[in-house]
C-alpha cells in the first residue's frame, strides 16, 4: 500500500479545480462546451433582427411571416453549424502532425475561446446583416 493510502490525512494525489477546461480529444465537447451555448443567442439575435425587419418593413400578412420565419430559423441554424465544424476541422489541421508544422502561438490561437468568439461575431453579424437585407429588398419589392 502506497504511503497516501495509509494517511487518512495524506493531501490527495489528484486536485479537482472548479474551472472548467475543454480538451480537444473529443470534438463534440467543442460543440457542447462552446456552440451549443452561443445557439441561443444566436437564434436571439438573427430572429430580433427579422422581427425588427418585419415591423420596420411590413407589408407581409401574418401566415406568409410566420412560414417565412420558421424556413429562414432552420436554414439559420443549418448555417450557424458551420461555425463549429470549421473550429473542428482547424482543431483537427492542429492535431495532423504532433503540432511540428505550426508554431506554438498558432495552436494557443486554435484551441483558446478567442477563436470560437471570434468565428460567432462575425458570423452572427454576418447573419444580422443579411436578414436585414433580405428584408429591405422584399420592402422593395412590389407585389
């Protein structure tokens, strides 16, 4: 028996943190870890905009709307899994070789949060801005 087992009072050999860190050895801990959260603020902030778009527009009776709505929610969201599928295939890229062909401040970059934040600014405004441009021109549009 190891001397740790013989002290009840011997300090344990492994310490739990309360921070959470997210390893890469399984890429759907990326997804539930990361993206899965940010999916709601995401549906949020592209169906506030469509709303936004609708009242600032109008000119849609309410069953076209709301068909219209639940098309362009599901094609969203088909469009926000791409944030996590490129952040895995850039996790991947990192893992082929053992990290010998790219420096060490590039893997920091690839597996940090900042990477993950930066692809869900840009592409939730990238999602804002064409749902309200899509709205405009349907303004514009005549019927």
């Amino acid at each position: 028996m190891s001397e740790s087992t013989l002290n009840p009072y011997a300090a344990p050999q492994t310490a739990e943190t309360s921070v959470q860190t997210v390893t890469f050895d399984n890429p759907w801990k990326t997804i539930a870890w990361r993206w899965e959260r940010l999916r709601l603020v995401y549906n949020f902030l592209v169906g506030g905009a469509g709303v936004l778009a609708l009242v600032a527009f109008g000119g849609i009776n309410l069953l076209d709307a709301i068909a219209g709505a639940m098309v362009y929610g599901a094609g969203a969201n088909v469009f926000f899994t791409f944030g996590p599928m490129a952040e895995m295939y850039l996790n991947w890229l990192v893992d082929v070789g053992e990290h010998k062909f790219l420096p060490g401040f590039v893997v920091a970059l690839v597996r940090s949060p900042f990477l993950t934040s930066l692809f869900f600014v840009v592409g939730t405004g990238f999602s804002v801005l064409l749902t309200l441009a899509l709205a405009s021109s349907m303004a514009w549009t005549p019927t």
